[in-house]
C-alpha cells in the first residue's frame, strides 16, 4: 500500500521542521482551512501583487500529511502567477484522483509528486488536498475584493 | 483470561483480512459488528414479512406490526422502563436528542434558565442543547472534570442550581470511557426541579442499565453501538413529560384526526414516530437484545475488564505513550482507551496501525470541547467489546511500537 513511499524521511522532516511555517507581515489574503472529520488545521497566507503570489506561508496544526503537503504546495506556489497556480492546483487534483499518473507530467509538481501515493489511502485524501482546497478559496477569496 | 473466542465464530466481519492482516477491529465505540442471528433477523424481515406497518387490514402487515411493537417491548424490559409507550425508536441517539432537545427543551426552556451539561459531552448531547439556549436565551453552563478526568463533584454541586431547568449528561463518555455518576448527579437535578437527559450510547452495550434506578427523565442511544443495524435508535422519556411534549416531526402516523386547518395528535409513542418507521431495524435490535442477554452483562463487563488490565500496564510501559482518562482509582473505567503517541499526529498513527490490520478511530471523536479542554488537537481511541481478545491487544501494541519507526523517530 505505499506507506513507507508516503511517510518518507521527507515528508516526516517537513512536517517537523517546515520552512514555510511562519506568519508573513503584509498578507493580502488569509484563509482557514478544516477537515471537520479529523482537526486538520491550516491557516493559508498570501500576498498577491499583480496577479502574482509574491509570498505565501501558513501556520496550523494537522497529521503528517496534511502539514507536509501545505509546506510543499507553498514551495510550488511562490512566485507563481495566480494562473500557474491554478495549473499546478489542477494538476495536483488530477494526481490524488489518479486522473493523471504519468510521472513526466507530475514532474512539475516537484516535491509534491511524492504526495502521489497517497490516493491509496483513501482515508487520508482530505489531509493531502486540505491546502489545495484552502488556496482555491483564498485565490476566490482574492479575486473577489 | 477473556473467553471471547467463542463469540468471534458469530461475527462473520471479524473474519476478515484488513490490508492483508487479519482484522484486528478496536473502534467498537464508534460502532460494533453484527453477529449473524442479527443479521438473519433482517434478512428474515425483508425476506418473510416486509409490510408497512399499521396501514393494512392484512395478515403481512399485522406481522410487521408485531415485529415492531415487540421491538418495543424488548427495549422496555431491557432498560427496565416503566412502560413500552414510553420507548420512542428514533434513527438514531443523536435523533433521540434532538427529539428532547426541539421538543422538551425548546417548550420549557425560557430567557435566563440555564442548561447544564458536562465537557465530555458527544456533539449530539451538546449541540442541540447550545440551539435550545441561543434560541431561548437560556445559559449553557459545564461542569468540568478532575485532574483523573472524572466529573468534578463540586462542579456538580455548584452548577446545578435553582436556575437550573434542565441538565443533560452522557453516562460513559466516549473518548474518557469513565462511568459518571448518573444517579448522584439526578439526585442533585430533581432537588433543583430540573429534567435530567441521560446519553446511554456508550453504556447500554457494556453494562445492565436501568432507567428507574438511574432516575433519569430521557434516556437516548443507537442500536448500532450495541450489535444492531445502523439507523435505528431509541429515546426513552418519562410518560408525564412525553405526553405534555408537542410533536417533534409530523405527517403520516401520528396524527389522531386530521382537518384542512387542525390537527389532533396520537398518543404515544405514536406521536413521536411520524412516517414509516425502521421495521427491519427494530427487527434487528430484537435479535441484538436476545444475543446480549444471553451472554449477560457480567460476562461481557468481565471480559472489557480482562483487555484493559491486560492492555493498560503494557501501554504505560511505552514511554511515547500519553494516555487519557486512565488514571481513574474509583473502578469506574470502561474498554475505552484514548491514547496519543508523542511527536505523531492520530491520523497518522491510525494509518500505521491500519496497515497493520487494526482499526482505531483517531481525530476529535465528536468531542471539540473536550478536546479543547484537555488542550489536545487530537486524540486516538481504541475501543473494546466482548469479541474482541488478548491476541488482538498483543496486535495492537506490536503496531504502536512501529509507528515513530516508520515515522522515522526512531524507538
Ligand atoms: C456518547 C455518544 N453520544 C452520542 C453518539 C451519537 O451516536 P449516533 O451517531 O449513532 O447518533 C455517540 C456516537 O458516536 C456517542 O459516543
Ligand atoms: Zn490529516
């Protein structure tokens, strides 16, 4: 079933000791992220100029995976134009669901793509597109100011 | 030594393989699996006698009427109430509780009255109650525990006051497995004039329960904690107050005598029973209630108590064990272990041990409050009934210990 390919040293470390885990000083967007069913908490930060997510960062509490995947998902985003961002967010979706799995194609989702294996625990989909999720709606939350 | 082996033959589910590994199922809190005379009971519903109930002059139909008023009388006798028109099926407890809640709560609850409850409450004894008083004005106030995670006794003493109208308490929490003292804290309710609700989803599966000896008002639980089918549950309420309730959902079944403008209600428990009911379900909870009874709750107490003194030693000696509600001295423990293991999230320890084949519930048990209150995000629960074994503990405890491993945490 993958489980040492998902809990990897890496997404172990990054769940410990996450870079991206900080408040940012001028975000121009905050949103809360919850998977009411488990208490994965994410609290998503962005500072969007001109259509481009200049810096991003999140603060929460939630599983390995969860934490992971949102440090991974900033590392992905930052500096991107919010149209990239929403390229990579569907790719990433098309990977959970198993719609896309040609690992040529994922190589753009970088660390992420490590995140892949997780579509075998159907459990734990929610932990992994919690942040995804949670930038969908703070990319609306933005678009709509 | 637990003599469970024999029931296990019963329970086809528990034969299975989860994740390649036998199955080793320790989520019974959150429901039980269902032996077969239970599931037999179903299929011998569906497949012999399945008529509506009460609508037909018809032989079927009065079969299927039978199924469902003796359903009700098995409930009476099992939860030694007074009356079988007392005994409401519901879908399930958090049903139950809502019944109480919309129908006695928002009728007798006023501006300033307050509503006591305990921390440890399940969202379904909580919620509801929190409506009520946004709705009335009234207060929502908690009684909060000891350091061992029983009720605090003065907080009892000091909460329930002459303000207070109504006080609702679930008599084993479902993430602390502590036994509340149900009778003490009625006692405390009537001498201030208020309703005690009683929340039997943890208990009435593990323990003789007797409404009239608790001297609870309600008493609310599902049957699918206790070997049934899902959806079918039971609120219990004392005749003199269901009586003087309005209806809580209305339609088919429950009327008296219907007009274009008024309509005169049944009487119970008919009242409360709008639409067509879970005949097949009651059918089931039957065969539940023959099955338990005829192990008898001492055995089945007997053998809860054998796990946990058998799993509770050996988890204490894992140093990255954090327990909680284990610390109990007044014998009032169920087979409810919630544990957390350091440095990893539940979610992530439930699926280690998933891999692993043994099923435990991780997150927040339907309990934020509580869980804000012991200042934890989440928790993970391993929950006991009589089917399961030592072997199954020896399981679990041999996945524990891989879990920081695979999380690379070392030992
Ligand atoms: C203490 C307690 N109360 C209420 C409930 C709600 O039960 P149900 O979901 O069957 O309505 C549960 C079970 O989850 C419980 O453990
Ligand atoms: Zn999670």
């Amino acid at each position: 079933m993958g489980l040492e390919a998902i809990y990897t040293e890496l997404i172990a470390e990054q769940s410990r000791n996450p870079e991206n885990k900080h408040h940012l000083t001028a975000p121009t967007v905050v949103l809360k992220g919850r998977n009411p069913s488990c208490g994965d908490e994410i609290s998503l930060e962005l500072r969007v100029e001109n259509d481009r997510i200049a810096d991003a960062a999140f603060t929460g509490v939630g599983c390995a995976i969860s934490q992971a995947s949102t440090s991974m998902m900033i590392d992905l985003i930052k500096g991107k134009t919010v149209a990239e961002a929403k390229r990579l967010m569907a790719l990433f979706f098309g990977m959970i669901k198993r719609e896309i799995t040609d690992d040529a194609v994922l190589e753009e989702l970088d660390e992420a793509a490590a995140l892949k294996n997780v579509a075998n625990l159907p459990a734990r989909v929610k932990c992994a597109v919690l942040s995804w999720h949670t930038l969908e709606d703070a990319l609306q939350t933005e678009k709509e100011k | 030594m637990s003599d469970s082996q024999e029931f296990r033959k019963d329970f086809p589910l528990l034969g299975q393989k989860m994740n390649g590994k036998p199955l080793v199922y320790l989520d019974n809190g959150a429901t039980t699996q269902k032996p077969e005379s239970v599931i037999q009971s179903m299929c011998g519903y569906y497949g012999g006698c399945n008529a509506n109930p009460h609508r037909g002059a018809y032989a079927l139909s009065v079969e299927a009427t039978d199924i469902y008023e003796n359903a009700r009388v098995r409930v009476q006798r099992f939860i030694h109430a007074p009356a079988a028109r007392e005994v409401i099926f519901t879908k399930n407890a958090t049903e139950a509780l809502n019944l109480a809640a919309y129908s006695y709560g928002m009728t007798n609850i006023g501006s300033g009255d307050e509503i006591v409850i305990t921390i440890a409450e399940h969202h379904s004894n909580l919620v509801p109650w929190q409506q009520v008083a946004k709705a009335k004005g009234a207060v929502l106030k908690y009684i909060y525990l000891e350091a061992d995670g029983n009720l605090s006794t003065d907080d009892i003493a000091a909460k329930i006051t002459p303000k207070t109208k109504l006080v609702a308490v679930t008599q084993v929490s479902n993430v602390l497995g502590l036994v509340n003292p149900v009778r003490e804290i009625a006692a405390r309710a009537h001498a201030v004039g208020a309703v005690l609700v009683v929340d039997g989803s943890q208990s009435v599966a593990h323990m003789a329960v007797d409404v009239q000896e608790l001297d609870a008002d309600f008493f609310a639980f599902s049957g699918h904690k206790m070997l049934s089918p899902m959806g079918i549950g039971v609120l219990w309420g004392r005749a003199a107050l269901l009586d003087a309730m309005p209806p809580f959902l209305t339609g088919g079944d429950m009327i008296e005598y219907v007009t274009e403008q008024h309509t005169d209600f049944a009487e119970l428990p008919a009242k409360f029973e709008a639409g067509t009911q879970n005949v097949g379900g009651a059918a089931g909870l039957t065969a539940a209630i023959d099955y338990l009874e005829k192990i008898g709750f001492d055995r089945i107490g007997a053998i809860e108590k054998d796990l946990l003194d058998y799993a509770l030693p050996q988890l204490r000696q894992l140093p990255f064990i954090t327990l909680y509600g284990c610390d109990t001295t007044q014998n009032n423990k169920t087979g409810i272990i919630t544990f957390n293991v350091k440095d990893v999230h539940p979610h992530d320890v439930a699926t280690i041990l998933d891999a692993e084949g043994v099923a435990v519930r991780a997150g927040h048990h339907c309990a934020q409050p509580l869980m804000q209150y012991l200042g934890v995000n989440a928790t993970c629960r391993a929950s006991f009934y009589f089917y399961n074994t030592r072997e199954d503990v020896d399981r679990w405890i041999a996945a524990l210990k891989k879990v920081r491993e695979v999380m690379h945490l070392g030992a």
